[in-house]
C-alpha cells in the first residue's frame, strides 16, 4: 500500500510543477469522459484475471504431468520431460504466442483438425505452456524435497506408485509446493499483457487503444502500471499469508 | 495367523535347532527366503558379492557385521527396495522376477526402518490404516480394528489418534513395527531398529521385536545388540565388505567365532 500511495503522490507533484504537460483529465473520474475512460480501462481487469486464472490451473496440471515422470529412476521415461522443461523454457513467450496463434492451427489443420484458435485461448495455451516448465521444476523440488523414506515406507506397506503419491509423498509435499507456485501467478498475469498483441481485450490492449484515440501515453500507461501494481499487490499478499499458514502448519 | 499357530506348536515340542527340521517338514514347501549368488553394484562398487543364504520358515536371523559392510543393501534387496544386478532371490516360493513378482513378495514382507519412515502429516491410526484399506481394500472399520489390535501388541493403543510428532523415538518405532504387522507378512525385515534411539528406549523397542520373534515370526534383524541376538536369534551371520564372512548359532558365534575378523569385530563392539 506504502508503495502505492508514495507513487500517487509523486506523478501528482511532478503534474503540478509542469502542468502544461500533463493531461490527467484523461482519467479524471469527475468528468463524464474520464469517468468513462476509467471504466474502459478497469474492463479489462476482469480478461486479465480469467486468462491469468486458467492458464495457472492448466500450467499446474501440465506441469505435475511433466513433473512425475520427470523423477523417474529410468532415464528414458525421465528422457521426454528433461526435454520438454529445458525446450520450453528456451523459447521467449512472444514468438510462443505467435507461434500459437497463428501457426498452431495450420499444423492442426495439416493433421486434419479444424480449430479456430481466439485470442484468449491463444493467450491461454501459451501462457499455460511456457508457465509450465517453470512449475514442473516447482514440482520436482517440492516432491525431492520428501525423503526417500517416505517413499520407501510406502512401498513396503503395498502402496502402488499412485497411491504412494496421492496419499503420502504430495500430501507432504504441497506446503513446500503452493508458496512458489502461488508465487509463479505473479509472472503469469505480468505475462497476460503480452495477449494484447495478438488482440486480446485486456488490461494493457485497452490502455493501448485508450492512447491511440486520447495521445495521452504518460497518463494512461501510469494508471495501467498501477493496475498491475494493485493486482500483484494483492496476489502477493495472498502468497505470504499462504506461507506463513503453511510454515505454521510444518512446525506444528 | 497360521504363522503364529504353527509357530505355538513348534516352540510347545520344541527348541533351538530342531525348529527348522520341523518348519520344514510340516510345511512341506519351500523355504521362507532363498538367496543365491547374489550381486550388487553402485555404479563401480561391488555392494553385494556372491552372497548365497536361505531363512527358513520361523527363523530369525541377526545379521551384524561393520559399518559399510552391505548388511542394509542385503535386506533392502530382498523386498526390492534395491535392485540386484545378477542371482536369484526367492521369497516363500516366489522367485523374484518382474513387478508382479515384487508386488506379491512386498505383500509377505514387512520392514521396519532405522529411522522409522512414519508419515508425519497423518495421525498414529491412520499410519496404521492406510496400508490395509489403501492396498489390501480393507474397510475403514476393519482396518482401524485390525490397527488397534497391533498397537495394543506393541503396548500404545492410546496414542492412536495423536500425531506422529507427539510420539518419543521409542514409540515411533514400536508404531513402525505394528504398522507393517497390520499387513499381516509372513517375514519382517529390521534394518538397525533401535540405531536412532536414546538408550533409554532401546529395551522397549526390542522387547516388542523378542515378543514377535518368540511368537514365530521369520525375521532377519540387522543390529549391533548383541544381547537381543543371543536371546532371539537361531543363526547368526556376520558380514564384511559385501560378503556373508561367517553364520552359526549364537552360541558358536559368540564363544568360538571362526574367523579373525569376526572376532575383531565383536572385541570392538563388545568392549562398548
Ligand atoms: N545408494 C547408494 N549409492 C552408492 N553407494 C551406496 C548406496 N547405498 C549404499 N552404498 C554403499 O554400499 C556399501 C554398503 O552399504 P550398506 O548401507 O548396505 O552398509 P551397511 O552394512 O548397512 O552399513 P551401516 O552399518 O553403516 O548401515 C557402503 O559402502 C555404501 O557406501
Ligand atoms: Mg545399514
């Protein structure tokens, strides 16, 4: 909040000592048009959210796939996710979304699938994606992190290798676990504004087309930082009560 | 428990070596382990070399021998917790080849471990429990049955519903013993049980090893207590650098031990 209100009032005092420069009735919510333009931008609140949201979840799915055969004692079943994570985290996410969106439904097509990929669902594959690899490696810490004991213990008792899973290694594993994953939705939702390239309405397409037709940049680009600002604000004041709860839980 | 009941009339007519004589021909089948020729490598170490040794029905075996020496690999080999590289092990008539051969020998073969393994986010029950209903699809009210029964054997049914880190080491591990007896094997494996504990606790542990063993349970212990292996063991067998050096009854081991070695040994370990 601190950081916030210090931010506010320092391109508040910059607008008064060079008003000429300044246009804050832009998004000055006492007239009808900046009211207006307000509540154009704060629209794209919601798409940043859904987008960020189920590419976190996909990303989470995706990335225990990855993770689990990962840790295998056989190398060739290790093989294919040593591959996928190091592959994946090479490639930058913009080329990615590209990628995706417009050449993921040629090579679909070629295969005799005919999809039309939008742009949220662009924008939800690549984020998913490329997030994953980053949460595969959360995973494998986490879960190395449970002793080989564990693991041991289950087996004697008869525990198949899901069961061990399910019932003994991730119960263990997911307070060592969610913190950094949580922590991961951060660079998710930083990433969704690279959705706004391939057109998708969020937060920052929206303040781009705000300056296109307002030519007030300095403005609108500092209310659009502050909504991130705001929205990581309070994802990462989720991630420390989420550590302090689960930190609480491990000494008890 | 057939083991037990069998066990009740061997010990009744009786003692010491004649047991196995009568395991054998009253089961009428094949041993309760067979190792032959058994090797294992970590990477270039040679662990395990050649090592041939056969448990038979209601035997309990103490196995000792230096730190290093491959006593843990050995035990750990026979439920496949390690992997063998070559020769044959064969597990109350299983011969252990592929995972469904694993998973039944995992079935007649409980372990205990040095530094117990219970599972920290669970309550002692539910330790207990999760084997049966989770792999022998027992229902939630015969488990818990079948759970307070082995507590009350290994003396803490009160514990039951605390979590495992209100427990001492000693109770842990006795959780840890009846933990495996809920899966009801046929043998147990002990990998230095009362290594990790305060001495004060070594005795009530292994009083609940002495009370399985005495009720005829096949058992190959890995421990330096040498009290406990005069007082439960039929065959002594003493290891050094992956090789089974000498085996004999407790009372050939300890007064007149063979080799030069094992009487090294047990100067060292005795002087403590
Ligand atoms: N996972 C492993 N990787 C490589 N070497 C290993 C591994 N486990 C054991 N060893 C080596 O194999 C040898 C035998 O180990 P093992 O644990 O069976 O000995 P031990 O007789 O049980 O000793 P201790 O009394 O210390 O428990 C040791 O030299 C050990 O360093
Ligand atoms: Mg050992």
């Amino acid at each position: 909040m601190k950081n916030i209100l210090a931010l506010l009032s320092l391109t508040a005092l910059a607008g008064c000592g060079s008003a000429g420069n300044w246009g804050w009735y832009v998004i000055d919510p006492r007239t009808q048009s900046g009211w207006n333009n307000i509540t154009f931008l704060f629209d794209g609140f919601g798409a940043t959210i859904q987008l960020s949201v189920i590419a976190a979840v996909i990303s989470m799915i995706v990335g225990l796939m990855v993770a689990l055969p990962g840790m295998s004692t056989n190398r060739w079943i290790r093989l294919p996710s040593r591959i996928y994570v190091e592959f994946v985290r090479a490639i930058p996410l913009l080329p990615m979304l590209f990628w995706v969106f417009y050449g993921l439904p040629v090579v679909l097509k070629s295969m005799g699938i005919t999809v039309r990929i939008d742009a949220f669902w662009g924008a939800v594959i690549t984020l998913a994606i490329s997030d994953s690899a980053f949460t595969a490696e959360i995973y494998r810490s986490g879960i190395q992190s449970i002793a080989r004991g564990q693991t041991e213990a289950a087996k004697t008792i008869g525990l198949t290798y899901t069961q061990t899973m399910r019932y003994v290694v991730l119960p263990q594993a997911i307070r060592r676990i969610l913190p950094p994953l949580a922590n991961q939705f951060i660079y998710i939702v930083k990433m969704s504004a690279f959705a706004s390239v391939i057109g998708m309405q969020e937060l920052t397409r929206r303040a781009n087309e705000l300056v296109v037709t307002e030519y007030r940049p300095l403005e609108i680009y500092t209310l659009l930082i502050l909504e991130y600002l705001v929205l990581v604000l309070i994802i990462s004041f989720f991630v420390r009560w989420l550590e302090r709860k689960m930190g609480a839980d491990e000494s008890r | 428990m057939p083991v037990a009941g069998l066990a009740t009339v061997v010990r009744t007519i009786h003692s010491g070596k004649a047991r196995s004589m009568i395991d054998q021909s009253e089961t009428n089948r094949t041993n309760a382990i067979e190792i032959k020729g058994l090797n294992k490598w970590y990477d270039t170490y040679h662990a395990l070399k050649d090592v041939d040794l056969t448990v038979a029905h209601g035997e309990r075996i103490v196995v000792c021998g230096p730190s290093g020496s491959g006593k843990s690999t050995l035990i750990r080999c026979v439920n496949s917790l390690e992997a063998h590289d070559s020769g044959q092990i064969t597990v109350d008539g299983t011969r252990m080849c592929d995972a469904s051969s694993i998973e039944a020998i995992r079935g007649q073969v409980g372990m205990v471990f040095q530094q117990f393994n219970l599972f920290p986010h669970l309550t002692i029950l539910q330790n207990l429990t999760l084997g049966p209903m989770k792999a022998r699809g027992l229902s939630r009210k015969d488990a818990e049955e079948r759970a307070m029964k082995y507590l009350e054997r290994v003396q803490i049914p009160e514990q039951a519903n605390k979590k495992v880190s209100a427990l001492s080491g000693g109770q842990q591990q006795r959780v840890a013993i009846a933990r495996s007896l809920c899966m009801e094997p046929k043998i147990m494996l002990f990998d230095e049980p009362t290594s990790a504990l305060d001495p004060e606790m070594i005795s009530e542990v292994l009083d609940v090893i002495v009370d399985l063993a005495e009720s005829g349970m096949t058992m190959i212990v890995v421990t330096h207590e040498m009290g406990f292996a005069r007082r439960a063991a039929d065959r002594m067998v003493f290891m050094d650098h992956g090789a089974i050096v000498e085996t004999g009854t407790p009372e050939e081991f300890f007064d007149a031990p063979k080799t030069e070695r094992c009487r090294t040994f047990l100067n060292q370990i005795l002087k403590h």
